[in-house]
C-alpha cells in the first residue's frame, strides 16, 4: 500500500501544512492569536468541505466536547473567527500559495501517477484556459479588472488563466497554479489573457524544467507572439486556429488543397460515425516576412450525414498518418478544462463567487487557490485513494456524497479522513 501512503489525505495535509508554515508572518507576535497555519488550513478546510458554516459548526463541537473535526482531520490547533480568517488570508501575497501546486504534482509525479497523462509518446498536455471567477457592480479591490458596460456602469471583474494537465481518456485534470489576469500598480494599460497566458508558460517552465510539454489551447492563442514564447520555453502546441484569424494561412492551404497537396483520410467507428481528417504541413502562420510556419490539420465528425463537430488547429508536431487522429484528440481534450474544471466549480457545489467574501488586496484569489487546491486534492484521491472511489460509487452523485460528509462533521467528532469515510459507507448504531 505503498502509493496510498504518499498519495493519502493525510499526505496531502501534510504538504499543505508545510507550505502553509512556510508562509510569511508580518503581524507582531504578541498579538496573534491564530497562526497563520491554522488560519489557511481553516480556509482549506472551508473549501475541502464547501461549507462557508464549517468553522462556525466546529466551533460549536469545541465548547461542547472540548474536540472538533478541524483539529482532528486537518490539525489546526485554535480555529479563527471568519472576520479574522479573511483579514488575515486578505493581507497574504497569493504567489506564496503556488508551491502548493508543484508540491501536490511532484507527489503524482514520485509516485508515478503521472504515467496515465502520458500523450504522443513521452509528452504530456498542458491546456491553458482562460476564466472569469468573480463578476460585480459593487464590490471590487484594487486588483479588479474594470469594463464599462453599455448603460455606462462599471463591472468589476476577476479573471485568471488556468493551466491543467489533461488525458484525452482521463477524466481527472491535474491543475498546475493559476495566472491572475490582474491590474496592477501604474500599469497604465489592464492585463489581457495572452499577457498573463505568457506569464503561465514562464511559470510552467520554472517549476517543471524538463517536461516535455504540448500546450493546448483555443484560437486566442494560435497568434505568432504566443507561438514564439512556446517556443522559446522548448515546448510544442496544439492550438486551434480559426479560418477567419488565420485568412493568408487558408488562402495558402486552400491553393494546396486544390492541387492535392493537403492529405486527407477517413474512418468509420464502431457507432457508425465518420470521421475526416485533412492536414498539410509547413504552412507560413500568416503574411509576416518573419512567419512562424507551422502545420495545420482539420477534422470533422460526421454523424448520420451531418456534422457533428468540425474544428481546425496548428501545431509543430509533424503530422502523419500515424499521429493524426491522435492529435485531433489532444486538441479537442481542451474542453475538459472548461467543463471538468470550471463547471465542477460552479456547478457541483464549489460556490466560489458568493459566501467567501472579496477582501481589500488578495482575498478574493486566496480563496480561489485554496479552492483550486481542494479541487486538486479531491482529484489526486479520486486517481488514488480507494476508499473515497468506493465513497463516490456508494453515493451516486459528488454533491450527494459531500453532503453527507458535511452534515456527519457537524454533528460527530472524526479522528482522521479515513474514518470519516469509512463511517459513511458503513455507518454503525454507535461509536
Ligand atoms: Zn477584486
């Protein structure tokens, strides 16, 4: 059971404890009364459970029985008030929490859990999304991304650029730290996606030297800067490129099709599906004297005489017919990031945007890293712990499960996340 050791929860706590220790303190010692570790590890805790009421609940276990949950499964020693909590949590530089990330990866990694994601060979795909997680005419800080809406009121907005590694046959993605899309002081223009996505590759590049890299990505991304700072972080691409953005690159492709020089090929699946696949390498990008050049393939899916779906992309991996039909694959996986990750967000109980609170400077993204690690960390046992994969089968739906979770740690005091598991799977009359 060696893997399940590395991998446990209690694994995972203890990375996040080690970061969280690490964090710097700049309040003057004879006033704190929470430590910072058991400040964030509360946050944490609030996340893992989705329970904006979690310190509240435990408080209450304490004054009665002098023990709660928090101190038991997550080893917080004296639980903060939620005004506390947020000051505190606001006043934190939000890259203190990235080595979290790399910490929970290098754990995958040790244990070969890494295998899995595996794609074309020895590489591996890195989709980069972008992602609004807080929208709003009222409340805002001063890193807020401002945009005047058409009745002339300004939106407050906070948006970020998410890296995740992903499988086309994985369900789970593994998240690797998030780049805000921020504005920051005396820039006098606001952060774009593209700027903050240059800021990811740099940041993917620093904590994982080596790895061999394909970045995925939508039609945002398929522009020549972008194609160069790939480039110069010695990874690949698979981007999707539009024909309208690209109108010089289809010019060129469409003068090859009609001489025949674009390769095409077709299948039939087992459902009875057709799919059509066209590509042609070494296309110039665009009309630039200096133009990237590139390959481009385009796949349609054609089911019952109509199509299904149909999408376009450029890529520096060489393409053949061996690897065609796989990298459409790889470029379609980007979807996962949108549905798996930010809907499993929104929809599946992770009420990021409400009941947390914005806070004055790093609030409102501390909340979202903690969350994004509660994600990560439910994704590392979903791939690793066999008791919560039988949890999951046991309870049907996630929310169904992390409801009963959270009402049995209100009302019972656990020793560790194992037993907590194992009681609601197999509850017995007393304890
Ligand atoms: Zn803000």
């Amino acid at each position: 059971m060696h893997i399940k050791k590395n991998l446990s929860f209690t694994a995972l706590r203890k990375i996040l404890s080690a970061v969280f220790e690490n964090l710097p303190e700049q309040r003057q010692t004879a006033k704190v009364r929470h430590s910072l570790h058991d400040v964030f590890m509360s946050g944490f805790a609030m996340m893992h459970f989705q329970d904006p009421a979690l310190l509240q609940f435990q408080r209450n276990l304490e004054e009665g029985l002098r023990q709660n949950n928090l101190r038991t499964i997550f080893k917080v020693k004296s639980i903060p008030k939620d005004s506390q909590l947020r000051d505190i949590i606001d006043k934190v530089d939000s890259n203190r929490l990235e080595p979290a990330f790399d910490d929970f990866f290098a754990a995958l990694q040790r244990e070969k859990r890494l295998e899995h994601y595996r794609f074309l060979g020895d590489h591996y795909l890195v989709s980069l999304d972008g992602s609004g997680y807080f929208s709003s005419y009222d409340i805002c800080c001063p890193g807020c991304l401002t945009k005047e809406s058409k009745n002339g009121k300004i939106r407050y907005e906070h948006q970020i650029v998410q890296a995740a590694m992903m499988h086309p046959d994985m369900k789970q993605v593994i998240p690797l730290a998030p780049e805000a899309v921020k504005n920051t002081d005396g820039a006098d223009k606001q952060d774009c996606e593209i700027k903050s996505g240059k800021r990811v590759l740099k940041k993917i590049r620093k904590s994982h030297p080596k790895l061999p890299i394909i970045i995925a990505g939508d039609g945002l991304y398929s522009k020549q800067p972008f194609i160069e700072e790939i480039k110069a972080g010695m990874m690949s691409y698979i981007l999707v490129a539009k024909p309208d953005d690209h109108k010089i690159m289809m010019e060129w492709v469409n003068e090859q099709r009609q001489l025949k020089e674009v390769s095409r090929m077709e299948s039939r699946d087992i459902k009875g599906r057709t799919h059509v696949y066209e590509w042609i390498n070494e296309v110039p990008l665009n009309g630039n004297k200096e133009t990237v050049m590139t390959n481009y393939f385009e796949y349609w899916l054609i089911d019952k005489g109509k199509v299904g779906y149909h999408n376009s992309w450029v890529t520096d991996i060489p393409i053949s017919k061996k690897n065609i039909s796989e990298l459409v694959r790889g470029g379609r996986c980007r979807w996962k990031i949108e549905n798996e990750t930010f809907n499993t967000l929104k929809n599946q109980g992770y009420h990021i945007e409400h009941n947390f609170g914005h806070g004055k400077k790093n609030l409102s993204m501390n909340f979202f890293l903690l969350n994004m690690l509660a994600f990560f960390a439910h994704q590392i046992l979903e791939l690793t712990d066999n008791l919560y994969q039988e949890c999951r089968k046991a309870f049907g739906s996630k929310r169904n499960l992390w409801d009963h979770l959270r009402v049995s740690i209100r009302l019972l005091i656990f020793p560790d996340w194992e037993t907590l598991l194992l009681r609601i799977l197999r509850p017995s009359g007393f304890i």
